[in-house]
C-alpha cells in the first residue's frame, strides 16, 4: 500500500510563480502541527531521527526520544516530518495523538493489529502469527474503551491477558518486536500531546519499551509533549531518564527565523527588506507557529501587483495578527479555566518576572499558598502553566502573559465570582 506523500515538493510550488502567485496563494500555514513551507532550524534534530532510524532497522535497539517544549514551537511539525521519513524505510508506523476523547489503548491495539497482518505474510513469521493474534484479541477484550474497564475475557484463549495493563503491553509489545525482528521490520510510534497521558498509560509504555530494549528488540517511540512530561515520566519510573533522549524545542535563532520567513515566500518570488524580518523576528520572539501566523496575515495584505514586504507591511499586520492569536491560540486556553483559575494567572502576570514562584502568587491574590495549590495543580493539569523549578510556575504558552494584559490591561482581580 502506497504511503501518503508528506511534502508538496518546490518544483510543483513554481508552477504558481510571480504576480499570480501573489495574488492568489499564501504560502504560510498556520495550525496545529501544519507543515510548514520549510522547516526551519531542525535540520539536527531531523539528522539524528534518521539516524536512530537506520539504526534500529539494522537491528540495534536505539533509545526512544521525547521532543518537549512550550506551545508553538514547532514539536508536532518536528514528529511528522520525522514520520515522513520512515516512507522509504521498512519501518511500521503508527502515529497516536493522545487526547480526551481517544483512547490510548484502542489506538495502540488498532495500529498492533495492522502491523500483525502485515507481517504474518511473512514466511520467517509465521511461528509467532497465532500468538501475536491471540494476545491480540484478549487484549482488545481486557481494555474496553467504552467504559474504560479492564476485565479479562471469557473466551478461552491460550495467550490471555492478565488484566494489568503494564503486563499486558509489556507482551503484547515484545510478541510484535520478535515479529519485527524475524520479518526485518522496525516498529515505530509517534506519541503527539504525550503530557495527556494517565500515569497508568505512561508507566505501561515505559515498561514495555524496556523490556523491548532488554531484549534488543527493533521497537522504539518518539514521542512530544509539554515541559511537565519529565517530571511525569521521572515519577513513574526511575529509570526513564536512561530509556529516553530528551530533546528541547525552543524558538529559532535569528538566522533560522530568517529562513522560516523568507524560504515560503521564495517559490512566489516573494522577498522581505532586512528591516520587515528584524520587525517580525522582534514581534514573534522566533516562536515558529508565530512566525506563520505574522506572516499569513502580512501575505494576505499584500497587493495583487506587490513582491516586496517593507516594515509598512509588517506593521500594518500586526494588529491582525493578535487578533488571530488572542481568538484562537491564547483564547482557547484561557476560556478552558475557572473563575478562580482566572483570578490565580492574572495573579502571575502581576509578577515582575516570569517564571514566579508560588508565594509571589499568593501573595497577588492575598492568600496562603496552601490555599491556592489546588489552582496550580489544575492549571498544570489543563496544561496552562507548567513548573519550571522548585516552587516556580510559568505558562505553557509563550506572551500569555501579554495577552491577559490586552484582556485585563490593570490586571485587576476580581475575588468575587459574577
């Protein structure tokens, strides 16, 4: 089965070109995850995930690698175009979003189930086919996604479950990897939004890829999440800080948010004076999805006839472009929290500097600090703000500070709720 092509290739780009080009194509993409027309500053990154790819498909197990950072740095758009590269790679993949409404369990056992039938065509498989499908099944029945239940089935089964999902990954993961490693297979998961997981759900995983790793098994997971991932990940298990590479995503230098502004708009044949990109790099501070957002709103000012972007351009877009941020990207979040949640992150805009510490915030709200915890462990679990140290908070999503400004310019707290 032919895999979905990951990238419009530039050639194919020109044949919208110049005044037309202009006119009727925006070559930036802001979203979520929305690959860009050119990634920027991940070339490293990019290297050394093709790297542990080859790697793993030559049969040495390779540690799992977890991509964290703040919203809007670019790790989902990271995750894909690592995904992109295992097309020509006999690598099984399957990509799982973690969230509410989706359950990991069925996602994990969806995508076993694919890659069981894809290797129990072959010949050197055929010895673990049978037990591969039977734990299979027994697992699908244990963990029912409707109510969320973990019951072992009724049927008879030679390789049953036990009910403990660790366990139970633990074998059903090694079961594939010996597929993999009999079929010359490597098997992948990408694991976006990774911080939504139950600890129950991560320290299954973890356990499942040690064991994998124990026995030099071809499986492995990249996986990208909020900065609070590593402190879940060292409280579920000790030793994942060696089962994982931990890689941060930040924002781009100079140079690399020159190239995220200036490589989409080349195809078009459109160009940027040196003082529009100093203005945009100042006002987006090299946050990548920023950059997309600025200069999506830039593009569709421009003039039919126009291929140059001057700082008149750059200035006029700018108050469009927190528009889209403060209705979208900040307002999402923001709306997600109570009224006393509210009143708790107006409080750490108050703070002279970012991160604060919790007795800073309380002293804004003029409480204890025991009596607003139950607010930063809220806030930390909608993955509004993440710690940053001892008794440091600050928020996941860069300029939210700034933006509770433009919504409550006094920041004034309003203790009582309407």
């Amino acid at each position: 089965m032919k895999k979905e092509v990951c990238y419009t290739k530039t050639d194919k780009k020109k044949r919208i070109m110049g005044e037309t080009g202009m006119k009727y194509a925006n070559p930036y993409t802001p979203g979520a995850g929305f690959m860009p027309g050119h990634i920027a500053g991940r070339k490293e990154s990019l290297e050394r995930a093709e790297k542990y790819l080859n790697t793993i498909v030559l049969g040495y197990p390779q540690q799992s690698v977890i991509y964290y950072g703040l919203r809007g740095v670019g790790k989902t758009v990271l995750l894909n175009a690592i995904e992109c590269k295992t097309d020509d790679m006999p690598v099984l993949m399957g990509h799982i979003e973690i969230a509410e409404k989706k359950n990991f369990t069925q996602q994990i056992t969806n995508y076993s189930k694919k890659f069981i039938h894809k290797m129990s065509f072959k010949e050197t498989a055929k010895d673990f086919v049978s037990k591969a499908q039977e734990l299979l099944k027994a697992f699908t029945v244990t963990y029912n996604p409707e109510d969320q239940s973990f019951k072992v089935g009724m049927e008879e089964r030679e390789y049953i479950v036990t009910g403990d999902l660790s366990d139970d990954l633990t074998d059903l993961f090694v079961t594939m990897g010996k597929m993999a490693e009999k079929t010359g297979y490597a098997i992948c998961f990408f694991v976006d939004e990774i911080q939504y997981m139950k600890d129950e759900e991560i320290g299954a995983l973890v356990n499942a890829i040690h064991r994998c790793n124990q026995l030099r098994l071809p499986l492995m997971i990249f996986g990208a999440g909020l900065p609070k991932i590593l402190k879940t990940l060292g409280k579920v298990k000790s030793y994942s800080e060696r089962l994982f590479r931990f890689e941060e995503i930040d924002a781009l230098s100079d140079e690399d948010a020159k190239d995220a502004i200036v490589k989409p708009a080349e195809p078009l044949e459109g160009s940027y004076t040196e003082e529009a990109l100093r203005r945009i790099i100042q006002e987006t501070q090299g946050y990548p999805y920023f950059i997309q957002e600025l200069c999506s709103a830039i593009w569709e000012e421009l003039a039919p006839e126009q291929t140059v972007i001057d700082i008149d351009d750059v200035e006029h877009a700018i108050v469009k472009f927190y528009k889209n941020l403060d209705l979208g990207f900040y307002k999402l979040r923001y709306d997600r929290c109570t009224h006393k949640e509210k009143i708790f992150i107006f409080a750490m805009a108050k703070c002279k500097k970012l991160p604060c510490s919790i007795s800073n915030v309380a002293k804004m709200m003029e409480s204890e600090v025991a009596s607003i915890s139950p607010y930063r462990a809220q806030l930390i679990n909608k993955s509004v703000i993440y710690a940053t140290g001892y008794a440091e908070i600050d928020f996941t999503v860069p300029g939210f500070d700034r933006f509770l400004k433009r919504v409550n310019p006094e920041l004034q707290i309003d203790f009582d709720e309407k």
